[in-house]
C-alpha cells in the first residue's frame, strides 16, 4: 500500500503535536479508524518511541486472568479432534455470564476478543499446531516407515475387475455406497527413512488382517521384485500406526524375533510417520493419477506396473534433502548395516512358534531343528529340566535358551565319524565328565554326612547309632477289651472241598472213560452243579475199572441237596 508507506514517512518526520493531524487526514482519506492506522504504520515500521506505560499489560476493565482462563478453557474444550475449536467466543462469553463466571455487560465482545488475542488464548492460537522436532536416521536401514491405506481410486465390482471409484458417489456423505464394496484395494507402503526409497504393494481384502502385513514386510524386506530395485534387508527400527493388524501379537512377536525395535508411538500423531504420509502422497499423485489414462484391470497387473514405477521413481529421481537418487543413497550401506531376511522356514517358525519347550536329556543336551546343542553352562541346569528355546535368525545355527528368567546362548555339538556327538569322549584316550548339577551336590552332601568323608565296607548309615526298631510301640497306650467275644462253631460238612461237575468229566475222560448221554444225565441228576471231591475220585476209580458208580450207602451231595 503506496499510501501507507507514505504516512509512515510523514509520521516519522513530522513532530509528536503534528501527528494526530496526519492519522486525522488518513482517516478522512481512508475511512478507517485511528487505532487501525496506528496498527498499519507500526507494522510498516513506524515507532511512537513514546515510553511505555506503567501499568501496560494491566487489564482495566476488571476481567481477571482467571475469567480469562475459564472462557478460554471453555473454547479449547470444545475442540474437535480434526476441525478444532468450533465454539464462538460469543457463546463463551453467554456461558461465563450464565454461570456467574462474568458479570453481565462486564466487558463488551471486542473487548474480550483482543485481550484474548494478546495473550494467545484466542481460538486461532488455540488451534495452532504443536511444534515437532525433526528426526534423523543413521544411515540406509536404520529405521522403516510402514503405513497402510485404502486406495481411494480403486475397488473390485463383482467380479468384473478393478474399477475406478467416482468421487461423487464414493465420498464421506454417502456411506452407504461405500458399504456396498465388499473387497477394497488396500495400498501398503514401506519407506526407507534414511534414502527415501520406497515400496509399495497392493492387495485386495474386506479389511486389514495380519497376513497381509507379514506378506508385505517380508516382500519388502525380502527384495528381489526387479533387477533395478536394490531395496532390501530388515531395519533395526520400525515406525508404524497402532493399527489392529499391526499390533497383533503375532506380528509383534515376530518383530521382535527378528530384532526390531518399536519405537512408543504418541496416540494421534501422524507427524511421526511423516516419510510414510509423504510416500502415500507421492505413490498417489505420480503413479496412480498415471492410472486415469490406463486403467489396471487385475490386481496383479496394478503390482506390477508399481514395481516398473519404482524402479523410475528410486532410480532417477533427486530428492531434495541429500541430492541423490534414492537408489544411490540407499546404495551407500555398509556389510554390517545390511541383514538380510531369514529363510521362509525360519520365518514360519519365528511367527508360528517363537518359543519353543524342550526337556534336558541325560547327557545335558537338547534337540532342536535336528541338532543337539550342550546346555550344561547354564546355572542350575539338570537332566528333566523344561527350557525355553528361541531361534536367532541372524546367528542361526546358533540359539538363545531361557531357564530360570535368564538366556543363555548354545551352538550345535555337531558330529564325528559314525554321528557320534562331536564332543563325545574317545575309549582309552580320555575321559570327560559332567559339571555335579544341584541334585547331584545335595546327594554329595547327604552322603557325607550319612557315612562321613570316608564311607567303609558295610557301614551302616549315621554310623549305627539312630534307633529304627523295637520302640514304638512303647509310645502307644494300652487299648482295654472290655467285652467277650462269641466262640465260632465251624460245621464239618461245610469244610468239604466241593469241585464243579465239569471238573468230574473232565477228569473221566483224561482216565480214558468214554461219557454216554445216559450217563452223563444220571451223574447230573444225582450231583446237580458240584460233587465232593473224594466223591469224585471214587467215581472216577470205579469207571475206570469197569465197575459200577453208584453206591449202595448214602451219596456224598452237593451241599444244597445234603
């Protein structure tokens, strides 16, 4: 503003009494009100250099600072977590004077917004954006940045392949034709925080789910999509939302297996996944824009095209912070800084069974993955003992052991000729021996004090002086009988020895007599279910000497029938 500018001028050359004369003739000039034109000048670099007041920054109409806080409070609290403040101070100020805060007409509006706005308790200091701290990387994977998003561009329509979604239908406000979509593009990126080289993988699913975050790390990390695409190599740090999948404790565990780092993330704050939100800005506007003019009719065509845009993107774009190609950044790891991705088997373990139990065999060893490792270094082990097991896959064959809250490290014994354990002590050449294990010293100890340093010949434990025998019933007090019993009167006949009838004819034909029916029936007839045996010896004797069975004088019978 040319008029401005020439006011300041004339303010700062003119005298303090020809001043009001100048801002006078603006006014008229400009309609605008003293104070405005003040403000104009000053920001143009006018100064009164009048001495300030005394009481400057004293508040004269009476608001104290705590009414000033109560109507702020009232503001900030109303925030929405995206749109921010949405209550106007008008209807703050109402709320303050209807709950006593403020007296009725005690500051007029104007007023009470300006003093607000001095101290920055206004709406618009209120909804300004906390200050972030810029984060730096060590060098080419040292940390990650992961994020999944839906593709905003994309979905599958039964069965007829991708489609393009239209903005006018598929929008916030109509919810329910986005409900209609049953399996949506998902676009999951990974980005190198040190390089900025990126990657990028779509799948189609009904939602997020931990087997598309464990394919899309292990791809990114995997490497190997194009011959032009050096990206590869699990990070020491990983930085990602508390999404659902992601946080599953399978993923996690597996992470953590594989000796990643999750930095503690502070809830809604996307600033901290900035490389991700900025790769997803990119991967939309330069790659899949490209999409309008070829649209991708599977989901395996939209891969692959994506990885053909990667190796143009990585490759041969500058980025701005270190002046490479991303490729060319990320080329400059070192050996050590680059561990490569363990073995799908491997893999498979770490995520199914992280841990795993075995038992301490005799020898102090235990099987895992068809190798024995010796565990007899670790303090208080003993055969029978539970340990837990966890695959190192970086150090692999080498394996962590945990027993007793504590881990402890174990390679393989190996073999020798004949797979005979690598450590195994050879005949006549040498001997080896076992560390004692606990059990062993408590037994060590008893033993001693049992028979002492030296334990003779038939020595008798404690040296024969504990008292076993002969003694205890000394201790029990005599238990008086004060009545008789009754004397038991045994029947003679009831001592008999009785053998089942079968017994008799088996005993008949071992003797060489052969049974007739009609003989068969009289001997059950006349003995029923069993015979005495003498009773049957007799009868045997006779039929085997050809006489007759039957006697003259009383039968010996069955019980029941005497």
């Amino acid at each position: 503003m040319e008029w401005a500018r020439e006011m300041v001028d004339r303010l700062i050359h003119a005298g303090a009494g020809d001043r009001g004369r100048i801002i006078a003739e603006y006014r008229h000039l400009s309609g605008k009100s003293a104070a405005t034109l003040y403000r104009i000048a000053a920001q143009h670099g006018f100064r009164a250099n009048r001495s300030e007041r005394a009481d400057k920054g004293q508040l004269k109409c009476g608001v104290t600072e705590g009414q000033l806080q109560f109507i702020s409070a009232l503001i900030s609290t109303s925030a929405r977590e995206v749109k921010g403040t949405i209550l106007p101070l008008s209807e703050a100020k109402k709320i303050a004077e209807d709950n006593g805060v403020l007296a009725p007409g005690q500051v007029s509006l104007a007023r009470l917004q300006a003093i607000l706005r001095e101290r920055d308790m206004n709406s618009t200091a209120l909804n300004t954006e906390s200050p972030s701290i810029n984060m730096a990387s060590l060098h080419p994977n040292h940390v990650h940045v992961f994020d999944a998003s839906i593709c905003i561009q994309y979905y599958l329509k039964n069965g007829k392949g991708l489609r393009m979604m239209d903005e006018r239908d598929f929008r916030e406000k109509k919810p329910v034709n986005m409900g209609k979509i049953k399996d949506r593009i998902y676009r999951l990126v990974l980005a190198d925080h040190f390089s900025h080289c990126l990657f990028v993988k779509y799948y189609k699913a009904l939602g997020e789910n931990s087997a598309m975050t464990f394919d899309f790390l292990t791809s990114a990390w995997r490497g190997g999509h194009h011959e032009k695409l050096p990206l590869r190599g699990v990070p020491f740090f990983l930085l990602m939302d508390a999404g659902a999948a992601n946080v599953a404790k399978g993923i996690m565990a597996l992470l953590e297996r594989l000796e990643i780092d999750i930095p503690k993330n502070m809830p809604h704050n996307p600033r901290r996944q900035g490389s991700a939100e900025c790769a997803q800005e990119i991967i939309e506007t330069h790659f899949e824009a490209r999409l309008r003019f070829e649209p991708a009719t599977t989901i395996e065509d939209l891969n692959a095209w994506a990885a053909d845009w990667l190796v143009d993107w990585n490759g041969t774009r500058t980025h701005r912070r270190h002046r490479m190609t991303r490729n060319a950044c990320w080329l400059t790891i070192r050996q050590e800084q680059l561990r490569d991705l363990p073995t799908d088997e491997i893999l498979r373990d770490l995520y199914a069974e992280p841990e795993v139990e075995r038992t301490v065999a005799a020898d102090n060893t235990i099987s895992f993955r068809g190798e024995s490792y010796r565990v007899k270094h670790i303090e208080g082990i003993r055969p029978g003992r539970k340990v837990q097991v966890v695959l190192r896959p970086y150090h692999w064959p080498e394996i962590a052991v945990r027993y007793n809250d504590a881990t402890y490290l174990a390679r393989p014994v190996g073999k020798m000729a004949g797979r005979f354990a690598a450590d195994a002590a050879i005949i006549g050449q040498e001997y080896k021996a076992q560390p004692e294990t606990p059990v062993q010293k408590v037994l060590k100890a008893n033993d001693n004090l049992a028979y002492g340093e030296e334990r003779g010949k038939d020595a008798l434990p404690f040296g024969g002086t504990l008292r076993m025998m002969g003694h205890m019933a000394d201790a029990i007090k005599a238990v008086p009988m004060p009545r008789r019993g009754t004397v038991m009167e045994v029947s003679r006949e009831d001592t008999r020895k009785m053998v089942p009838i079968m017994e008799l004819f088996k005993r008949l034909r071992a003797a060489g007599v052969l049974l007739d029916g009609p003989t068969n029936q009289a001997l059950r007839a006349e003995y029923g279910t069993a015979i005495d045996a003498a009773e049957a010896d007799r009868i045997v004797l006779s039929m085997a000497a050809g006489s007759e069975w039957r006697q003259t004088e009383p039968n010996l019978r069955h019980a029941t029938e005497a």
